[in-house]
C-alpha cells in the first residue's frame, strides 16, 4: 500500500474521489494531500438532485484539514461545477469532506466545536493555530444550524430572567423551558419587548403561544406587562426566590437600622440571610443572642421571614389563608421594610400562590446563571452580544450539534 492509497483510507473517500498526491514540506512543517476526481465522472444536481450531472468546469480549492501529527495539514481539489438538463443551471458539487463556503474540513469544525465547548474561542484558537474569528464563524454555524432544527411545539410552562453580559447595566434575557429545563432564547436586552420576539422565534420552530400555559418571573414591571399584553391566556408564576429574596432584603435593612443600638448585629449580614439549619455553630450562638432578646427589631423581622416560608410547605388549600393571616402580622409589625414587602406581595398575591399549580421556579435560572457567568469570566468577556448569546446557546441550550459528513 502506497501513501496515496493509506490517505485515501484515513480520509474514507469513495469513487470518484481518490487521493492523486501527497507532498510534505520540511522546511514549514506541512502536509499537503491533493484530491482529484475521475476523468468522466458524473455528479447529482445540489440543487434537485438530479443524477448523471456531466462536469462543467473546476475550480482549486484548499482546506486545513487536522494536523498530521503536529503538522499542518491541507486538502486540495477541483471541485467540479455540473450543468443540471433538468433545472438547466450550473451548480458547484458538495465534496464529502467538507461542508459549502468553508475553508475546513468537517473533521476539523468536529474537533474545533469540542473545544469550544470547554474553553474560550480565543484558547481553543491558539491551540489550532488559527484566528479567533476563523472558530467564531464555525461556532456561530453549527449553532445557528442546530437552533433551526429545534421542535419547540410541546412548550407549555416557560421561565424567564436575565443575566448580564457587560458592565453598565447590559442585559441579555433568557428563556427558558421550565420542562426541559433548558435555554430556548435568548435576546439582547430586558424590556417588554422580550416577549414578541419570544413569540415570534417561538412559532419558527413549530410551537404556539396559545399553548403557554405558565409563566414564571420576577416582579419586573415589564415582565409583567409583556406577559399581560402578548401572553393573555398565560398565568403568572412570581418565583418564590425572587420573593424570598425580598424578604431578606428587607430583614437586612432592619438589621442595618438596629445595628447603631446593638453592635453585636455588625459584621454578621449572611447570618440573617440563611435558615437556621445552614448556620455553623458559632453563628447559631451569635443569632441565639439576638433572638434572645425579644425587644429586637431584627429577631421579629428575621421570624416574620421564616414564618413565610412556611407557607410553601403548605397545603395548597391553606396557603390563601396562610399569607393573608402573615400579611396581617407583617402589616402590623411597626417594621417599615417588612411593610413594603407585604404591600407588594398583596399586589402581586395571584402570582405568588400561582406556585401551587404551576409547580415552577426561576431556580434552575441560577445554576444556568453560574454556567454562562463562567463561561465569560474565562473569555473575558465577548466583543459582541452576537458571541455571547451563541455562547448561550451552547453550553445552556441542550442543542444536538453534529458535524455531519457531506455526501459524495
């Protein structure tokens, strides 16, 4: 077996394609493989795939291929171009290993993606020795390739937040599908007009609005009003961590109020932020003391907070009764950060209690959060939103991206 015949193997081409030459350059450490076609040979149509094409002309092309050891390596060809008798056009053939308008093979863009995935575009780049943008455009295709095939129609309960992708206040909102527990878009900014952008992408990939059944959100004003405007017949879900996360808030502008009369309430701002049960022994004594202490305004609001949370412990048939008889308690408390509070939760008391049906939560929103959040502390950033909602797409989306090989 010669080297063209051991090439033509490893690159597993099949009539007509046949590997003609090999030429490896000492001086630059390349490998360069050239692919020919037989004389004569006949293509299908790209366009209606018509068999029995006859060869209109060629064109040299040139693809990097993975390195052969730890050189270089790349592929030359003709790649043919067909005059079709049915559609009476003249179209250039798709060679098997590599896909249209690319300048890689598809073992490359392969290998490519799997790093990507596990590391900056810029790290993955220096590795192949190529320019970030050259990975950024194989990302963005696969991606892009695998968000088009996606079925959406079985969407019925969906989530929604944001994260952040740069200083300033700069937002990209993602949605999430609360069953599947995945990212299904994602959209510069955090405005009402998330949700008909939602929509619309929503339809393109088979679903409907009309089966959106839940919405779970925090109290943004307008989330709210984008769901009431272009979700009607959705319900509203306030995330009971975002609620929870009022109460805490709260709790801590008590404590900060109280701590200029009680200096044992300095320094320990996450003691009141956990449960009881989460608390090391030597915060359990320093919260005991406060507790002890029946005058003080943290320890009521702290039991005010706990007592909440018991709510969703609760029967669903209870719970109604359950927060009206806390939103007395906390109405009637004389702490005006644990008032503000109720007054909200008295506007929103719908949403709250929706949780008892519904059964959803922005929680998994968090750990999706840390996973992006992580993703761009490693890249430093993105010089693009474009870049960092594919980079959404990929390590959050749950798509199938498969770097098929091209038909012969």
């Amino acid at each position: 077996m010669n080297n063209t015949d051991l090439f033509q193997l490893a690159l597993g081409l099949t009539p007509p394609w046949y590997v003609s030459e090999t030429r490896f350059n000492a001086e630059v450490q390349e490998l360069h493989i050239t692919i020919d076609f037989l004389p004569g040979s006949e293509f299908a149509c790209t366009a209606c795939a018509e068999a029995g094409c006859k060869v209109h002309d060629s064109k040299e092309r040139v693809w990097r291929h993975l390195n052969f050891f730890q050189h270089k390596t790349f592929i030359h060809a003709r790649v043919p171009r067909t005059k079709c008798p049915r559609c009476g056009k003249v179209h250039q053939v798709s060679v098997p290993w590599s896909r249209p308008g690319s300048g890689f093979t598809l073992l490359f863009e392969a290998y490519v993606m799997t790093l990507v995935r596990e590391m900056p575009v810029r790290s993955a780049a220096r590795i192949v020795h190529e320019h970030d943008s050259l990975l950024w455009r194989i990302l963005h295709h696969y991606v892009h390739k695998a968000r088009r095939r996606e079925d959406l129609s079985t969407v019925e309960k969906i989530s929604v937040d944001e994260t952040a992708r740069a200083k300033g206040h700069k937002y990209v909102s993602l949605i999430m599908d609360a069953v599947s527990r995945r990212v299904i878009f994602a959209t510069e900014g955090k405005g009402a007009d998330v949700l008909p952008k939602f929509i619309e992408d929503l339809q393109s990939h088979g679903g409907c609005s009309e089966n959106i059944t839940d919405v779970c959100m925090d109290m943004s004003p307008a989330f709210i009003s984008g769901v009431e405007k272009h979700l009607p017949e959705s319900a509203i879900t306030f995330d009971k961590f975002h609620v929870i996360k009022l109460l805490n808030e709260a709790v801590d502008q008590v404590r900060r109020e109280e701590q200029k009369t009680m200096p044992e309430l300095k320094g320990n701002r996450y003691i009141w932020l956990k449960n009881k049960k989460n608390l090391t022994m030597k915060q359990k004594a320093v919260m005991d003391d406060v507790l002890s202490q029946r005058h003080s305004k943290t320890a009521r609001a702290y039991q005010l907070r706990l007592t909440f949370q018991e709510m969703y412990e609760k029967d669903p048939m209870d719970a109604p009764m359950f927060l009206k008889k806390w939103y007395f308690w906390a109405t009637h408390s004389r702490l005006e950060p644990i008032k503000t509070v109720a007054y909200t939760m008295k506007r929103h008391y719908t949403g709250i209690l929706r949780w008892f049906v519904s059964n959803i939560t922005n929680g998994l929103h968090e750990g999706i959060n840390s996973l992006i959040q992580a993703a761009k502390r490693k890249a430093r950033g993105y010089r693009s939103v474009r870049n960092f909602i594919a980079i959404i797409y990929l390590v959050a989306g749950g798509l199938d991206i498969s770097v098929a090989p091209a038909r012969s």
